[in-house]
C-alpha cells in the first residue's frame, strides 16, 4: 500500500512539472505572454524598403512621412525597425514573432496574421470602398508615350469589365465602375515586360494569366522589384510597363501616361497571438515612428 501511495505522489509531482513547463510564465519566456489584451514587451517593428510604394502611401497616410524645418519630408520611421523588401517577408516576420507589428496590402492579407481595425473600423473590401477604413491608396500603372499596340491592348484589356472584375474577384476595390466589355479579338502577338510594385504583382499575374488565355501568342514577362524600379525602368523604356503602389512622384508623372487599376487597403497586422483590439490611426504613428516602444502603452 505504501509502495502505491508513493507511486501516486510522483505521478502527480511530474503532471505538475509538465503544466509548469509548458507555462510560458513559468519558464520566464516573456515572448509569449499576454495580459489578456496584448503581448506584452518590445514591439518589434516591421517595415518595408525606401522606394515601397506600400511604404511610400503608409508612411504618407499614417503622418510617419514629416516635414523637417526647412519642408523637406523626412520618413521617420522607427530606426530600429525590421526592414523586409516584399510584402511575402514582412507576413512570415509577423507570423513568427508574437512582439511584431507591420503592414501589407490588404490584398495581400491571410491567416496567417491579424488585420488590425484602426480607429475601430476593420480592415476590408468594404470599408475601402465607403471610405471609412483611413489606410488606403491606388494600384497605379505607368508607361512611355510610344508603346506598343500589344501593351495598349493588355493595358484596355486591365481597365475593361473583364479586367476590373478579375481585381474585385482578387480582394480589391474596382477603379472602373462601370467599365466597358473588353473589345479585343485575340489576334494580339508580341511580348511585353511588367516591372514594379510587390504590392501590385500578384494582380498583375492573374490579369497576365487571363489575358494571354485569350491571346496566346502574347508573351508577358513580370518582374516584382518595388514601385520606384517599375517607375525607373517604365522611364528608361527597359519595360513596357511599370508597376506602383504609390502615387507618381512630380519627375515621374512628367514623363509618364499612368492610370489607377485598382483600389487597396494598408492593412496594419500583428501575431495571432496579440490580442489588441484595435489601434487609432495615431497610436499607429507612433509605433512606428517609434514614439511608443512598449505594447503596454498602447492597451
């Protein structure tokens, strides 16, 4: 009997030592811990390269773009901050570190992390198109003056029912309401190279697949570089066209004819493992100005 009693007490001494271990608390990793709220801890801050267009619009929408004293804008984004060059690497940094915070294209967004509601409103389709979600901005297209006929046939072929439909069906907001049926024939032949935005390439891809569906001797290249290389290399005539998700810049708009496709959010994400509820459009400034450091300041 005693020799059972005994058995028992270790027993129960080691499933008290497997709970324990598997406490974050416990093993003082403070990582995963909340406080009901949030993670608690270092915000780990993650941001995209100079020359983004996803950073270029979020910077300038959020006030993280400033004015020093002479008016020149200064980016005044967290000099501490992770910098990921394409929206792909700053999602896989966000799911695997429960401190972290950043931004993608709401097109871009998965399950993998949180879209947080700023100002209270979510993040969606829906709340772009009324206007009340404040973090959005325009996928644009640009090119020289003497293109090709096969790059003006794909470029109506974007802006065209056909197309505009393909955007909404890919998680974005239509440019063109009311667009026109696409008027080509399937006659096109050529090829055309697309340069630019990360943001903008996965619709870009799909709208390349559907069009050479319908005009198989057109050959299309894309190439996923950032907005300022699509606008560079749209510039020095090496693509057909570029590719932004920013405004045109002055000293591009000069040289360039350009047009909006589509309409994207700026989804501000965390890990699924923080639990905020919601951040307003300037606690978003400050994170990642780095005027706030702390997830406790922003509960």
């Amino acid at each position: 009997m005693q020799l059972k009693s005994l058995s028992k007490l270790v027993l129960s001494l080691g499933a008290v030592g497997v709970l324990a271990a598997c406490d974050p608390a416990a093993t003082g990793d403070e990582e995963g811990t909340t406080d009901g709220s949030a993670v608690a801890g270092e915000i780990i801050v993650v941001s995209r390269e100079d020359g983004s267009g996803t950073r270029g619009a979020f910077t300038e929408i959020t006030g993280v773009l400033a004015e020093d004293e002479n008016g020149e804008e200064v980016d005044e984004t967290y000099i501490e901050a992770v910098i990921q060059n394409g929206t792909e690497g700053v999602l896989s940094t966000v799911a695997g570190d429960a401190n972290s915070v950043g931004y993608v294209s709401l097109g871009s967004l998965n399950d993998t992390v949180r879209g947080l509601p700023i100002d209270g409103v979510e993040p969606t389709n829906e709340t772009v198109q009324d206007g009340s979600f404040p973090i959005a901005r325009n996928f644009n297209i640009a090119w020289g003056g003497d293109i090709e006929a096969v790059a003006q046939d794909f470029i109506d072929y974007i802006l065209s029912a056909e197309g505009q439909e393909i955007a909404a069906e890919e998680g974005y907001v239509e440019f063109v309401s009311e667009a026109a049926a696409y008027a080509g024939d399937g006659s096109q032949s050529g090829s055309i190279s697309v340069v630019g935005s990360t943001s903008v390439t996965p619709l870009m891809e799909v709208l390349v697949e559907e069009y050479t569906a319908l005009n198989p001797d057109v050959k299309i290249d894309v190439t996923s570089n950032g907005s300022s290389a699509g606008m560079t290399a749209a510039m020095d005539g090496t693509a057909d066209i570029g590719m932004a998700s920013r405004e045109l810049k002055e000293e591009e708009a000069a040289e360039l004819e350009s047009t909006a496709i589509a309409v994207d959010g700026i989804a501000v994400i965390t890990n699924k493992a923080n639990t905020i509820e919601s951040l307003t459009l300037d606690q978003v400034r400050q994170i990642f100005t780095g005027e706030v450091t702390e997830w406790e300041e922003v509960q």
